[in-house]
C-alpha cells in the first residue's frame, strides 16, 4: 500500500499563508533596509565636495578633516535624517488613515492635515519664534486641520468619500493661506518660509531637525503599540464592539496618533504629497495585509522614497533649488486621478 500525503487542515492553511507573508514582510524589510543604506552613503557622499564612503564616515562621527568634518554633520546628515524620519512619519500615516477610514484616497496631504501643519508652521514662523518650536506650530495646525474637517462632517454627515473631496478643498485653502502668508513676508523671512509652499529639505539644520525627531520617533512607537488596535477594527464597528474594543476612544487615539505622525513630519519638509497616499498601496500589493510587520515595511519605504526623490532633486535634475515636493507631487497626480477614477468606476456584479 502506498501512504497518501496528509491533507492540510482548514487551520493550518492560514497559518501557511501567514508563515509566507512574514517571510515576505521580512525579506522586503532587509532588502528596503539595503537600499536605504545605499541611499544614504549616496546622500552622504555626493555633492560639491565629493567624499568617499571612509571620509564620509568618519566625518559623521567626527574625525578626520574639519572641513569633511562640518559638511558631513551640519549639512549632509540633517538633511538626511529628516528626509528618514519624514518619509517614515508620512507613509505610516497613511496606513493608520486608510484603514482607519476605509478609503484608499484618505492620507494626511489628500485630507488637509500637512495643510494645516504647514499653515501653523509658517504662523509660528511669522511671529519670530525659535526654530526649535516649529514642531509645536506644525502639530497644533495639523490638529486644527483634523478638527476642521471633523467638524464638517459632524454637521453635514458626511460620506467617506465626500469628505476626502472636502480634505481636498481645506488643504487647498491652508496652502493658499500659507502662500499669501510667505507673499506679505519681509524678504528676509519668505526664503525661510518657502519649504512650507511646496515641501523642501533644503538647509535643514540640527536644530530644526533634533525637536521633530525625537516627537516623530515616540509618536511612530505610538502607533506600534496601537497597531493592535487598529486590527481589531478592521473586524468592523460591531465586531470590535463585541470583543470588547471602546470603538470611539481607540479611533480617537489612532486619529490623534496619525495627525501628530503627519504634522511632525511637515515640521520637517513642508507639505510633502505623494509618500502618504501611494506607499501604503505599494506595501499592500508586495507584502499583503496590513500587519504589525508590514506597518515597519511602510515606514521604511516611505523613508526610501522620500530619500531618493530628494537625491533626484539634488543630483539629477537640471534645476538647482528646486524642493523635492515637486519630484513627489509630478509622481502623485496621476496616482490620485487613477484612485479617484477606481473610486468613482461602479463594481460590476456577475449574475447568478
């Protein structure tokens, strides 16, 4: 007689297919951490001074020439580190406002929120406040943006995908708030207000950059630990409901954590588009269903593709000066007209 071979278990396909999405996740992580690392020499060392990649580290951690010394840590590295913690905040927020709304068009630049973060950024900024408290402008924009457009769909009851299209009109009105705001400007301070027109990481410096990171980096632990519960709510209202989530609350906590996300990461570039909206997307189609894992693989290639469109600007194009916003919104206007349409194009249901 010959031995059949087991048939699986209903119980143990999932747990195959889980098994192979980690090993996925896990494998577009390491090679989205090899890219980076790539980038990143690149970034450190391309520019007028040309470095090797020996020269540029040691002149990260200080040693060697002075002048390697300087350009590595006060231009270079800032520059490079916001774009990372920027591109990471960004893409992340996007996944937390595309489950937490259902919608694949719902991110912080679709929404208003980077509107509103760069709106308070260059109020801020108008008053002659310390650099340092860009972060605070930025955030407590961001977080009038989101009550904004709450308030909005309270009153008028909203549909999900009618309030997308109201996101678009607030951002729309901040952004031209901003520009009248850096159009009155002394001349003097519209060149340090411009990044907030169009989103740029030129000239970024230590001070600007130390304050946003550290809040970036405990508002991305934030949405880690509340990655649980964003899960469960994907279950639905009533399912989440029924296994003992406080529905409301855990909603609130990931909107707050999102915004916070979001509006740091404008304190650092200015109104950013693109990242939030398609990178989410991206990860879905490579790596599957939203996990705890594909959350990291989120923010890291959100920081890859931050980082090489700004190497793009820097390096590539003709153009001197030009803010990497440009490089990320020729990208993203396509990619919203074509969600847009998917959107708006009727599923079409086969007969029985």
């Amino acid at each position: 007689m010959t031995a059949t071979a087991p048939v699986p278990t209903a119980a143990a396909r999932p747990r195959d297919v889980r098994a192979r999405q980690r090993r996925r996740t896990a494998l577009l992580s390491c090679g989205a951490l090899v890219v980076l690392g790539v980038l990143a020499t690149v970034s450190l060392t391309t520019g007028e001074m040309a470095l090797s990649p020996s020269v540029a580290l040691r002149g990260l951690i200080g040693l060697g020439d002075l002048g390697d010394v300087y350009v590595v840590q006060e231009f270079r590295a800032p520059r490079l580190v916001a774009a990372l913690l920027a591109g990471a905040g960004l893409a992340a927020a996007g996944a937390v406002l595309q489950r937490l709304f259902r919608n694949p068009m719902a991110s912080p630049d679709v929404m208003g929120i980077t509107g509103g973060a760069s709106f308070g950024s260059v109020v801020l900024l108008a008053t002659g406040a310390s650099q340092t408290l860009i972060p605070v402008g930025a955030l407590g924009g961001g977080l009038v943006a989101a009550l904004l457009l709450g308030a909005f769909a309270w009153r008028s009851g909203l549909a999900v995908t009618r309030l997308v299209l109201v996101g678009l009109a607030v951002q729309a009105g901040l952004a031209a708030a901003v520009n009248l705001m850096v159009v009155r400007f002394p001349a003097e301070l519209a060149g340090s207000a411009r990044q907030w027109t169009t989103g740029s990481l030129y000239g970024r410096t230590w001070t600007e950059v130390w304050g946003a990171a550290a809040a970036l980096a405990v508002a991305l632990a934030a949405v880690f630990v509340l990655n649980r519960r964003l899960a469960v709510l994907d279950l639905g209202d009533d399912s989440a409901g029924a296994l003992g989530l406080g529905v409301s609350a855990a909603r609130l906590q990931l909107l707050v954590a999102a915004v916070t996300l979001a509006s740091l990461a404008a304190a650092l570039t200015g109104p950013v588009s693109f990242i939030a909206l398609a990178v989410p997307h991206v990860v879905r189609f490579l790596a599957g269903p939203p996990t705890a894992g594909t959350l990291a693989l989120t923010g890291l290639t959100g920081a890859v593709l931050l980082l090489a469109s700004d190497l793009v600007v820097q390096h590539l194009l003709p153009v001197e000066g030009l803010p990497v916003g440009v490089v990320t919104a020729t990208l993203g206007a396509p990619w919203l007209l074509v969600l847009m349409f998917r959107q708006s194009t009727p599923v079409k249901r086969s007969s029985v």
